[in-house]
C-alpha cells in the first residue's frame, strides 16, 4: 500500500468535506493544477492547431447570435500581375477581404457522485481519477468535433472539393506502401493554394504497419531499426508526426494532414478546463470538468486525407458537428 498516497487523499478528503470556503478552493485548486497538465498532454488537436487563450475582450458581438463568437479575417485574393505595354496604367481592382466566425462551445464531462466518507481509504490517487474520468472525456470530444469538421469539409472520399476544385480525400490503392506514403503529402501541395502539408496524424497500428516496410522499402538499416524499436521519429517526410490510439475518431488505414497553423485556421480558449465541485448534503461530492472553447477550419486547402485501402480493417470514427470555413 502506498501510505504517501493514502495520506494526500485524506488531505484532500478533508478540504473537500469542510463547510469552509476557502480550504474548498484550496481543494479545487489540488486537483485542477493536476489535471490542466493532463489536457495538454492528451488531446492531439491541441498539438497542431496551436490553441491561443482569448478573454471576454478578444469576443465580437453579432447581431444573429447572442453567443460567444470570435470573428476572423481571412487573407483576401488576388489576381496574377501581367506583362502589359509601356505607357499604360494597371487595371484597378477593389480590396477585399473575408472574414469567418469562430463559435465557442461549452464542453462537459458526465458528473460523478461520491460518497464522501468512502474516500478516506482509498489507496489511488483520487486526482488521478479525476483526470482519467473527466478531463480526458473532454480531451475526446475535442478531437472527435474537429475531425468531424475536416470530414465535413472534403464531403466525401473520392470527390471534388469545390473550393480548390479537386479531391482533397483519396483512396491510395495497394496498402502502406513506399509510394502511397510518398503520394499522400501531395494532396495539399496540388490545390490552387499550394501549401504544404505541416503535421500528419495517424494511429498506432497505421504506425505498426509502417513498421513492416522491408530493407528494400523502408532503405537501409532503418527496417532492422524499426523492428527492434519500432518507428520512434517524430517526423515523416518533413511533417511533424501525431500518433493516437484512439482507433475510434482515427481508422487504422487513415493520414489526415494539415497546413501549419497560420494556414489552418484557428482553436481559441475562452475557458480553460476547471473542475466543478459540489456538495448537495453533507456527505456527498459531484463533480465535473467543463471548458470553453471554439475552434474553426478557415482554409480547406490546408487539410487532406489518403485512405490506404487494402491496409488494415478500418474504424470510421464520428462524423457530425464542429465548424469549418
């Protein structure tokens, strides 16, 4: 038994139990330090959207919506320069620029109930239960909402998105291969807008059947590397490389790709996440985790999928919600 743990949950039993306002922040305080931590870590979006904090201030007001609204400029068009004959003047064009709104939406755990006195012996430590059951159900729903928006944006696999004018979700036919994984950074590069991709995000097992490229495919001593230590780069092909193990949201034979932040779009936080503590009777404790947040795809050229068909079965996660521009 670990007796330290012991301890410091009897600690926090004791804040939490007290009438006593401020030994009950004190409490909430604990236990939100620790799991802020755990939000950075865990929601993969957070690590290539590049969240930015905004306050009351930063919010634009609308006239069709009483809700929380971020408005953002969009880079405005412009036509190619020509080669004209001297003495004559450009053409004029009128500036213009668009703009598109970032919604914030609350997002909440389920609210557990405790009884308080079942806490003193407790040989876990009951922050990490906190963490683990609802700030990474937060962490979940994150992801799941902006995936969904990326889905939403290139329609369907195998179709024209009409912003770029060409398909932005491919089927890659004959698995992981050499050339489907150098074929699918392409995507971005071949719309209008050129950009390059930035991050790539697959799962483990994407992961694991990269691991079975060959010396031939893979080139060199890297395939014996990989058996050995599997694929620890944080790279692939110049992009930085997010690897999850929710099979859910991410199928197994899926790459999403995306532009770096400054083409991307935006992830505002209004409200960073916050454990919500209360007591409705003396002995009893509810809990939930709550945040504020908005986040907005303002470029679909900056977002591709390759679908490696013939890979391994894949899980299609979500498909409905968030927003995308």
């Amino acid at each position: 038994m670990d007796y330290s743990i012991k301890a410091l949950n009897a600690a926090v039993f004791e804040k939490l139990a007290s009438d006593d306002p401020a030994l009950l922040k004190e409490a909430k305080s604990e236990i939100d330090e620790y799991t802020r931590t755990s939000v950075k870590e865990e929601g993969f979006v957070r690590k290539f959207a590049n969240p930015q904090t905004i306050t009351s201030a930063d919010l634009d007001r609308q006239t069709w919506t009483d809700k929380n609204v971020k408005v953002v400029d969009k880079e405005p068009d412009t036509p190619p320069a020509v080669t004209v004959p001297y003495d004559t003047l450009p053409m004029n064009r009128y500036m213009l620029g668009d703009r598109y709104p970032v919604m914030m939406a609350r997002i909440m755990s389920r609210r557990y109930q405790k009884d308080l006195s079942t806490l003193r012996n407790w040989e876990m430590d009951i922050r990490q239960v906190f963490s683990d059951s609802c700030i990474l159900d937060i962490h979940t729903e994150e992801d799941s909402k902006y995936l969904t928006a990326v889905r939403s944006a290139l329609i369907n696999p195998g179709q024209v998105v009409p912003e770029t004018g060409i398909i932005q979700w491919r089927n890659l036919a004959g698995g992981i291969t050499r050339d489907n994984l150098k074929d699918a950074p392409k995507i971005g590069m071949q719309t209008p807008q050129r950009i390059p991709a930035g991050t790539c995000l697959i799962n483990t097992i994407f992961r694991k059947d990269i691991e079975k490229m060959g010396r031939i495919e893979a080139g060199g001593d890297i395939s014996e590397r990989m058996l050995v230590d599997g694929y620890t780069s944080e790279k692939w092909d110049g992009m930085d490389l997010v690897v999850t193990i929710k099979r859910g949201l991410v199928a197994d034979n899926e790459m999403f790709m995306f532009a770096i932040p400054k083409f991307l779009g935006k992830f505002f936080v209004l409200e960073e996440p916050q454990m919500v503590i209360q007591k409705p009777e003396p002995y009893m404790i509810r809990f939930y985790a709550m945040e504020e947040i908005g986040a907005a795809i303002g470029n679909v050229a900056a977002i591709a999928i390759a679908t490696f068909t013939g890979a391994s079965a894949d899980q299609v996660g979500n498909t409905a919600g968030f927003w995308r521009y």
